[in-house]
C-alpha cells in the first residue's frame, strides 16, 4: 500500500461527509436543537482535520499515475487546482465553527452571526468539493469526460490555480524570494503561539497554576487557535510550492499524524466537562492529567517532526 492508496481511500470523507453534516446541521438549524448543532460543528471541525492528509496525499497519487498512458496531465491540474480551493474553504470552515463551539462553552450561545457564517461557508464547500471530486474522476475515467471539459482551462473561477501559488512560494523566476523567508517567520510566530496556549492550558491541568480556574486560561486559546491557522496556512505554502520534499519524507508524514492527533486532544478540553470543573486550586483527576501530558508530548513531537524534516528526512 502507497499514499495512492490512502487518497483514493480517504478522498471520499470529505466530499460526502461535508454533505452528510450539511443536511444535519440545516436539520438543526430549523428544529433549533443545540445537541445537533455542537455535533454538527464538531463533524465540520473532524472533516477539516481529515481533509489536510487528504489534500497532501493526492501529490503523492500523482507521482504515481501522472506517467500512465492515458492521463492527461491538464486533468490533473483541474482537479489540483479545484481541490485547494475546496481545501482552503474547508480549512476556513472548521475553524469557525471550533469558534463556534469555543463561544458556546464560554457563553451557552453560539450567536447567531456565527451559524450564518457557518451556513454559508458548508454550503459553499460543498460545492466546491463536489467539483473537485468530479474533476478528480475525470482523470481516470474518460466516459464521464465530455467534449468541453476536456478542453476546459487548468484554473477557473471555481479553482486556485496552485502551480502559480507555488512558485510564488518559493520565489521561481520573477517571483520575489523574501515570500518564503516571510511564512519562516510567520510559521515560527504562529508555532510559538500555538505552543505557548496549548502549554498554559496542559499546564493547568498538570497543577501548575491551581489558583487560576480552567475557564480563565481556556479563554486564551482563540490565542492559540491563530497560531495553529498561521502554521497551516504558511506551511500549505510550503507544500504547494515544493510537494516533492514532503511527499517522500517519513519524517512529515510523522508530523502530520502528530498534528492530527494533537488536535483532537486540544478539541477535548472544548467538547467535554472534565476540564470545566475545575476551578481554582482544584486538581484534575488521573483521566485528564494524563490527556494533558500526551497533549504536551504530542506537541513536542510535531515540533521535533518539523525542525528534523531537514536533517532525517532529507527534505531540503
């Protein structure tokens, strides 16, 4: 099994899942039911966590078939293009509705600004997830290609053109080369953001700082929210502009799985009570001590990951 193998396996929960909750959180929406509302946004949240593996994983699938008889090189632009956007709108998605449901452990309110905006992001992506996996379809399977979109343009208003990203990530020729100097800086800004929150709210848990109720410190993760979206965003940069370091490294995909996992430890100190009892000099129990120290370590395995990719994987 190759990461071929993993796209064409997990490609799949983006697009139907994002309808799939869709249609929950529309069911929610009109019977005004918070229960299906929180387990709506917390679906959206997963789909957006799933999808970074799943967008990665499809530049491995094209080292592996971009050379077979019969696939047009313009059918995989269209559908690389029209993937990062529907990965970019996702992205934008999950991370208003962890505010969503941020705001609500905070307040019993996700504020109705918020659901618009959520409402009108899903319906979007889906959408754009929808385009994206027919364009992908059409690589391999030339009985649904019509006469008109195999003459279709590589980029289109319902796509990123990502080759055009990448270079200017990178500073290709008549591209300035301080972009990618400037995501370092914004990766390392964003890495101590992330770190320094997520590390506090641990920490809490861990017993330091017992007079501090969790509620106060857990106000600051929006903090480190920002942190985590600029290290995504920058480090999309990263991999759009030069995939080929990444793709055959194990040492990221060490990263990526960290990553993942260390973000469902980060949702749990929102989703579930535990942590919200304590108040000041309260101590946690067993349960919660222990996701805290795996949070910490989890962490630090990412950050190890991605200060290594140089060194043991040979990325650069």
């Amino acid at each position: 099994m190759n990461l071929a193998h993993a796209h064409l396996l997990i490609n799949h929960f983006p697009v139907i899942g994002t309808i799939i909750v869709v249609a929950l959180f529309v069911s929610a929406l009109v019977g005004n039911n918070a229960d299906l509302k929180k387990a709506s946004l917390v679906l959206f949240l997963g789909i957006a966590l799933l999808s970074i593996p799943v967008y990665m994983s499809g530049n491995a699938a094209e080292q592996a078939i971009k050379n077979l008889p019969g696939v047009s090189e313009q059918s995989i632009r269209r559908h690389e293009n029209g993937a990062l956007l529907a990965y970019v709108l996702m992205e934008i998605t999950g991370a208003t509705a962890w505010f969503g449901l941020w705001r609500f452990r905070r307040t019993s309110n996700f504020g109705g600004g918020t659901l618009a905006a959520i409402l009108i992001l899903c319906l979007i992506t889906v959408g754009l997830m929808a385009n994206a996996s027919n364009l992908g379809g059409q690589i391999r399977h030339p009985e649904i290609v019509s006469k008109v979109d195999a003459s279709a343009p590589a980029a289109s208003w319902l796509s990123l053109n990502a080759r055009a990203i990448g270079r200017f990530a990178v500073g290709g020729e008549g591209e300035s080369r301080w972009v990618w100097a400037t995501c370092q800086t914004l990766h390392f800004i964003g890495l101590t953001l992330l770190m320094g929150i997520v590390l506090l709210v641990d920490l809490r848990v861990l017993g330091v700082m017992k007079n501090v109720p969790f509620a106060a410190v857990h106000r600051l993760l929006p903090w480190g929210m920002l942190g985590f979206a600029l290290n995504l965003f920058t480090g999309m940069l990263y991999f759009v502009g030069a995939p080929e370091q990444y793709i055959k490294n194990p040492m990221f995909y060490w990263k990526m799985a960290l990553m993942l996992i260390a973000g469902a430890n980060a949702i749990y100190f929102t989703l579930f009570d535990g942590p919200w009892d304590l108040r000041a000099k309260d101590v946690a129990s067993f349960k919660l001590k222990a996701i805290a120290l795996s949070g910490v370590a989890l962490w630090v395995g990412v950050m190890f990951c991605g200060l290594m990719l140089p060194f043991l994987g040979n990325a650069f």
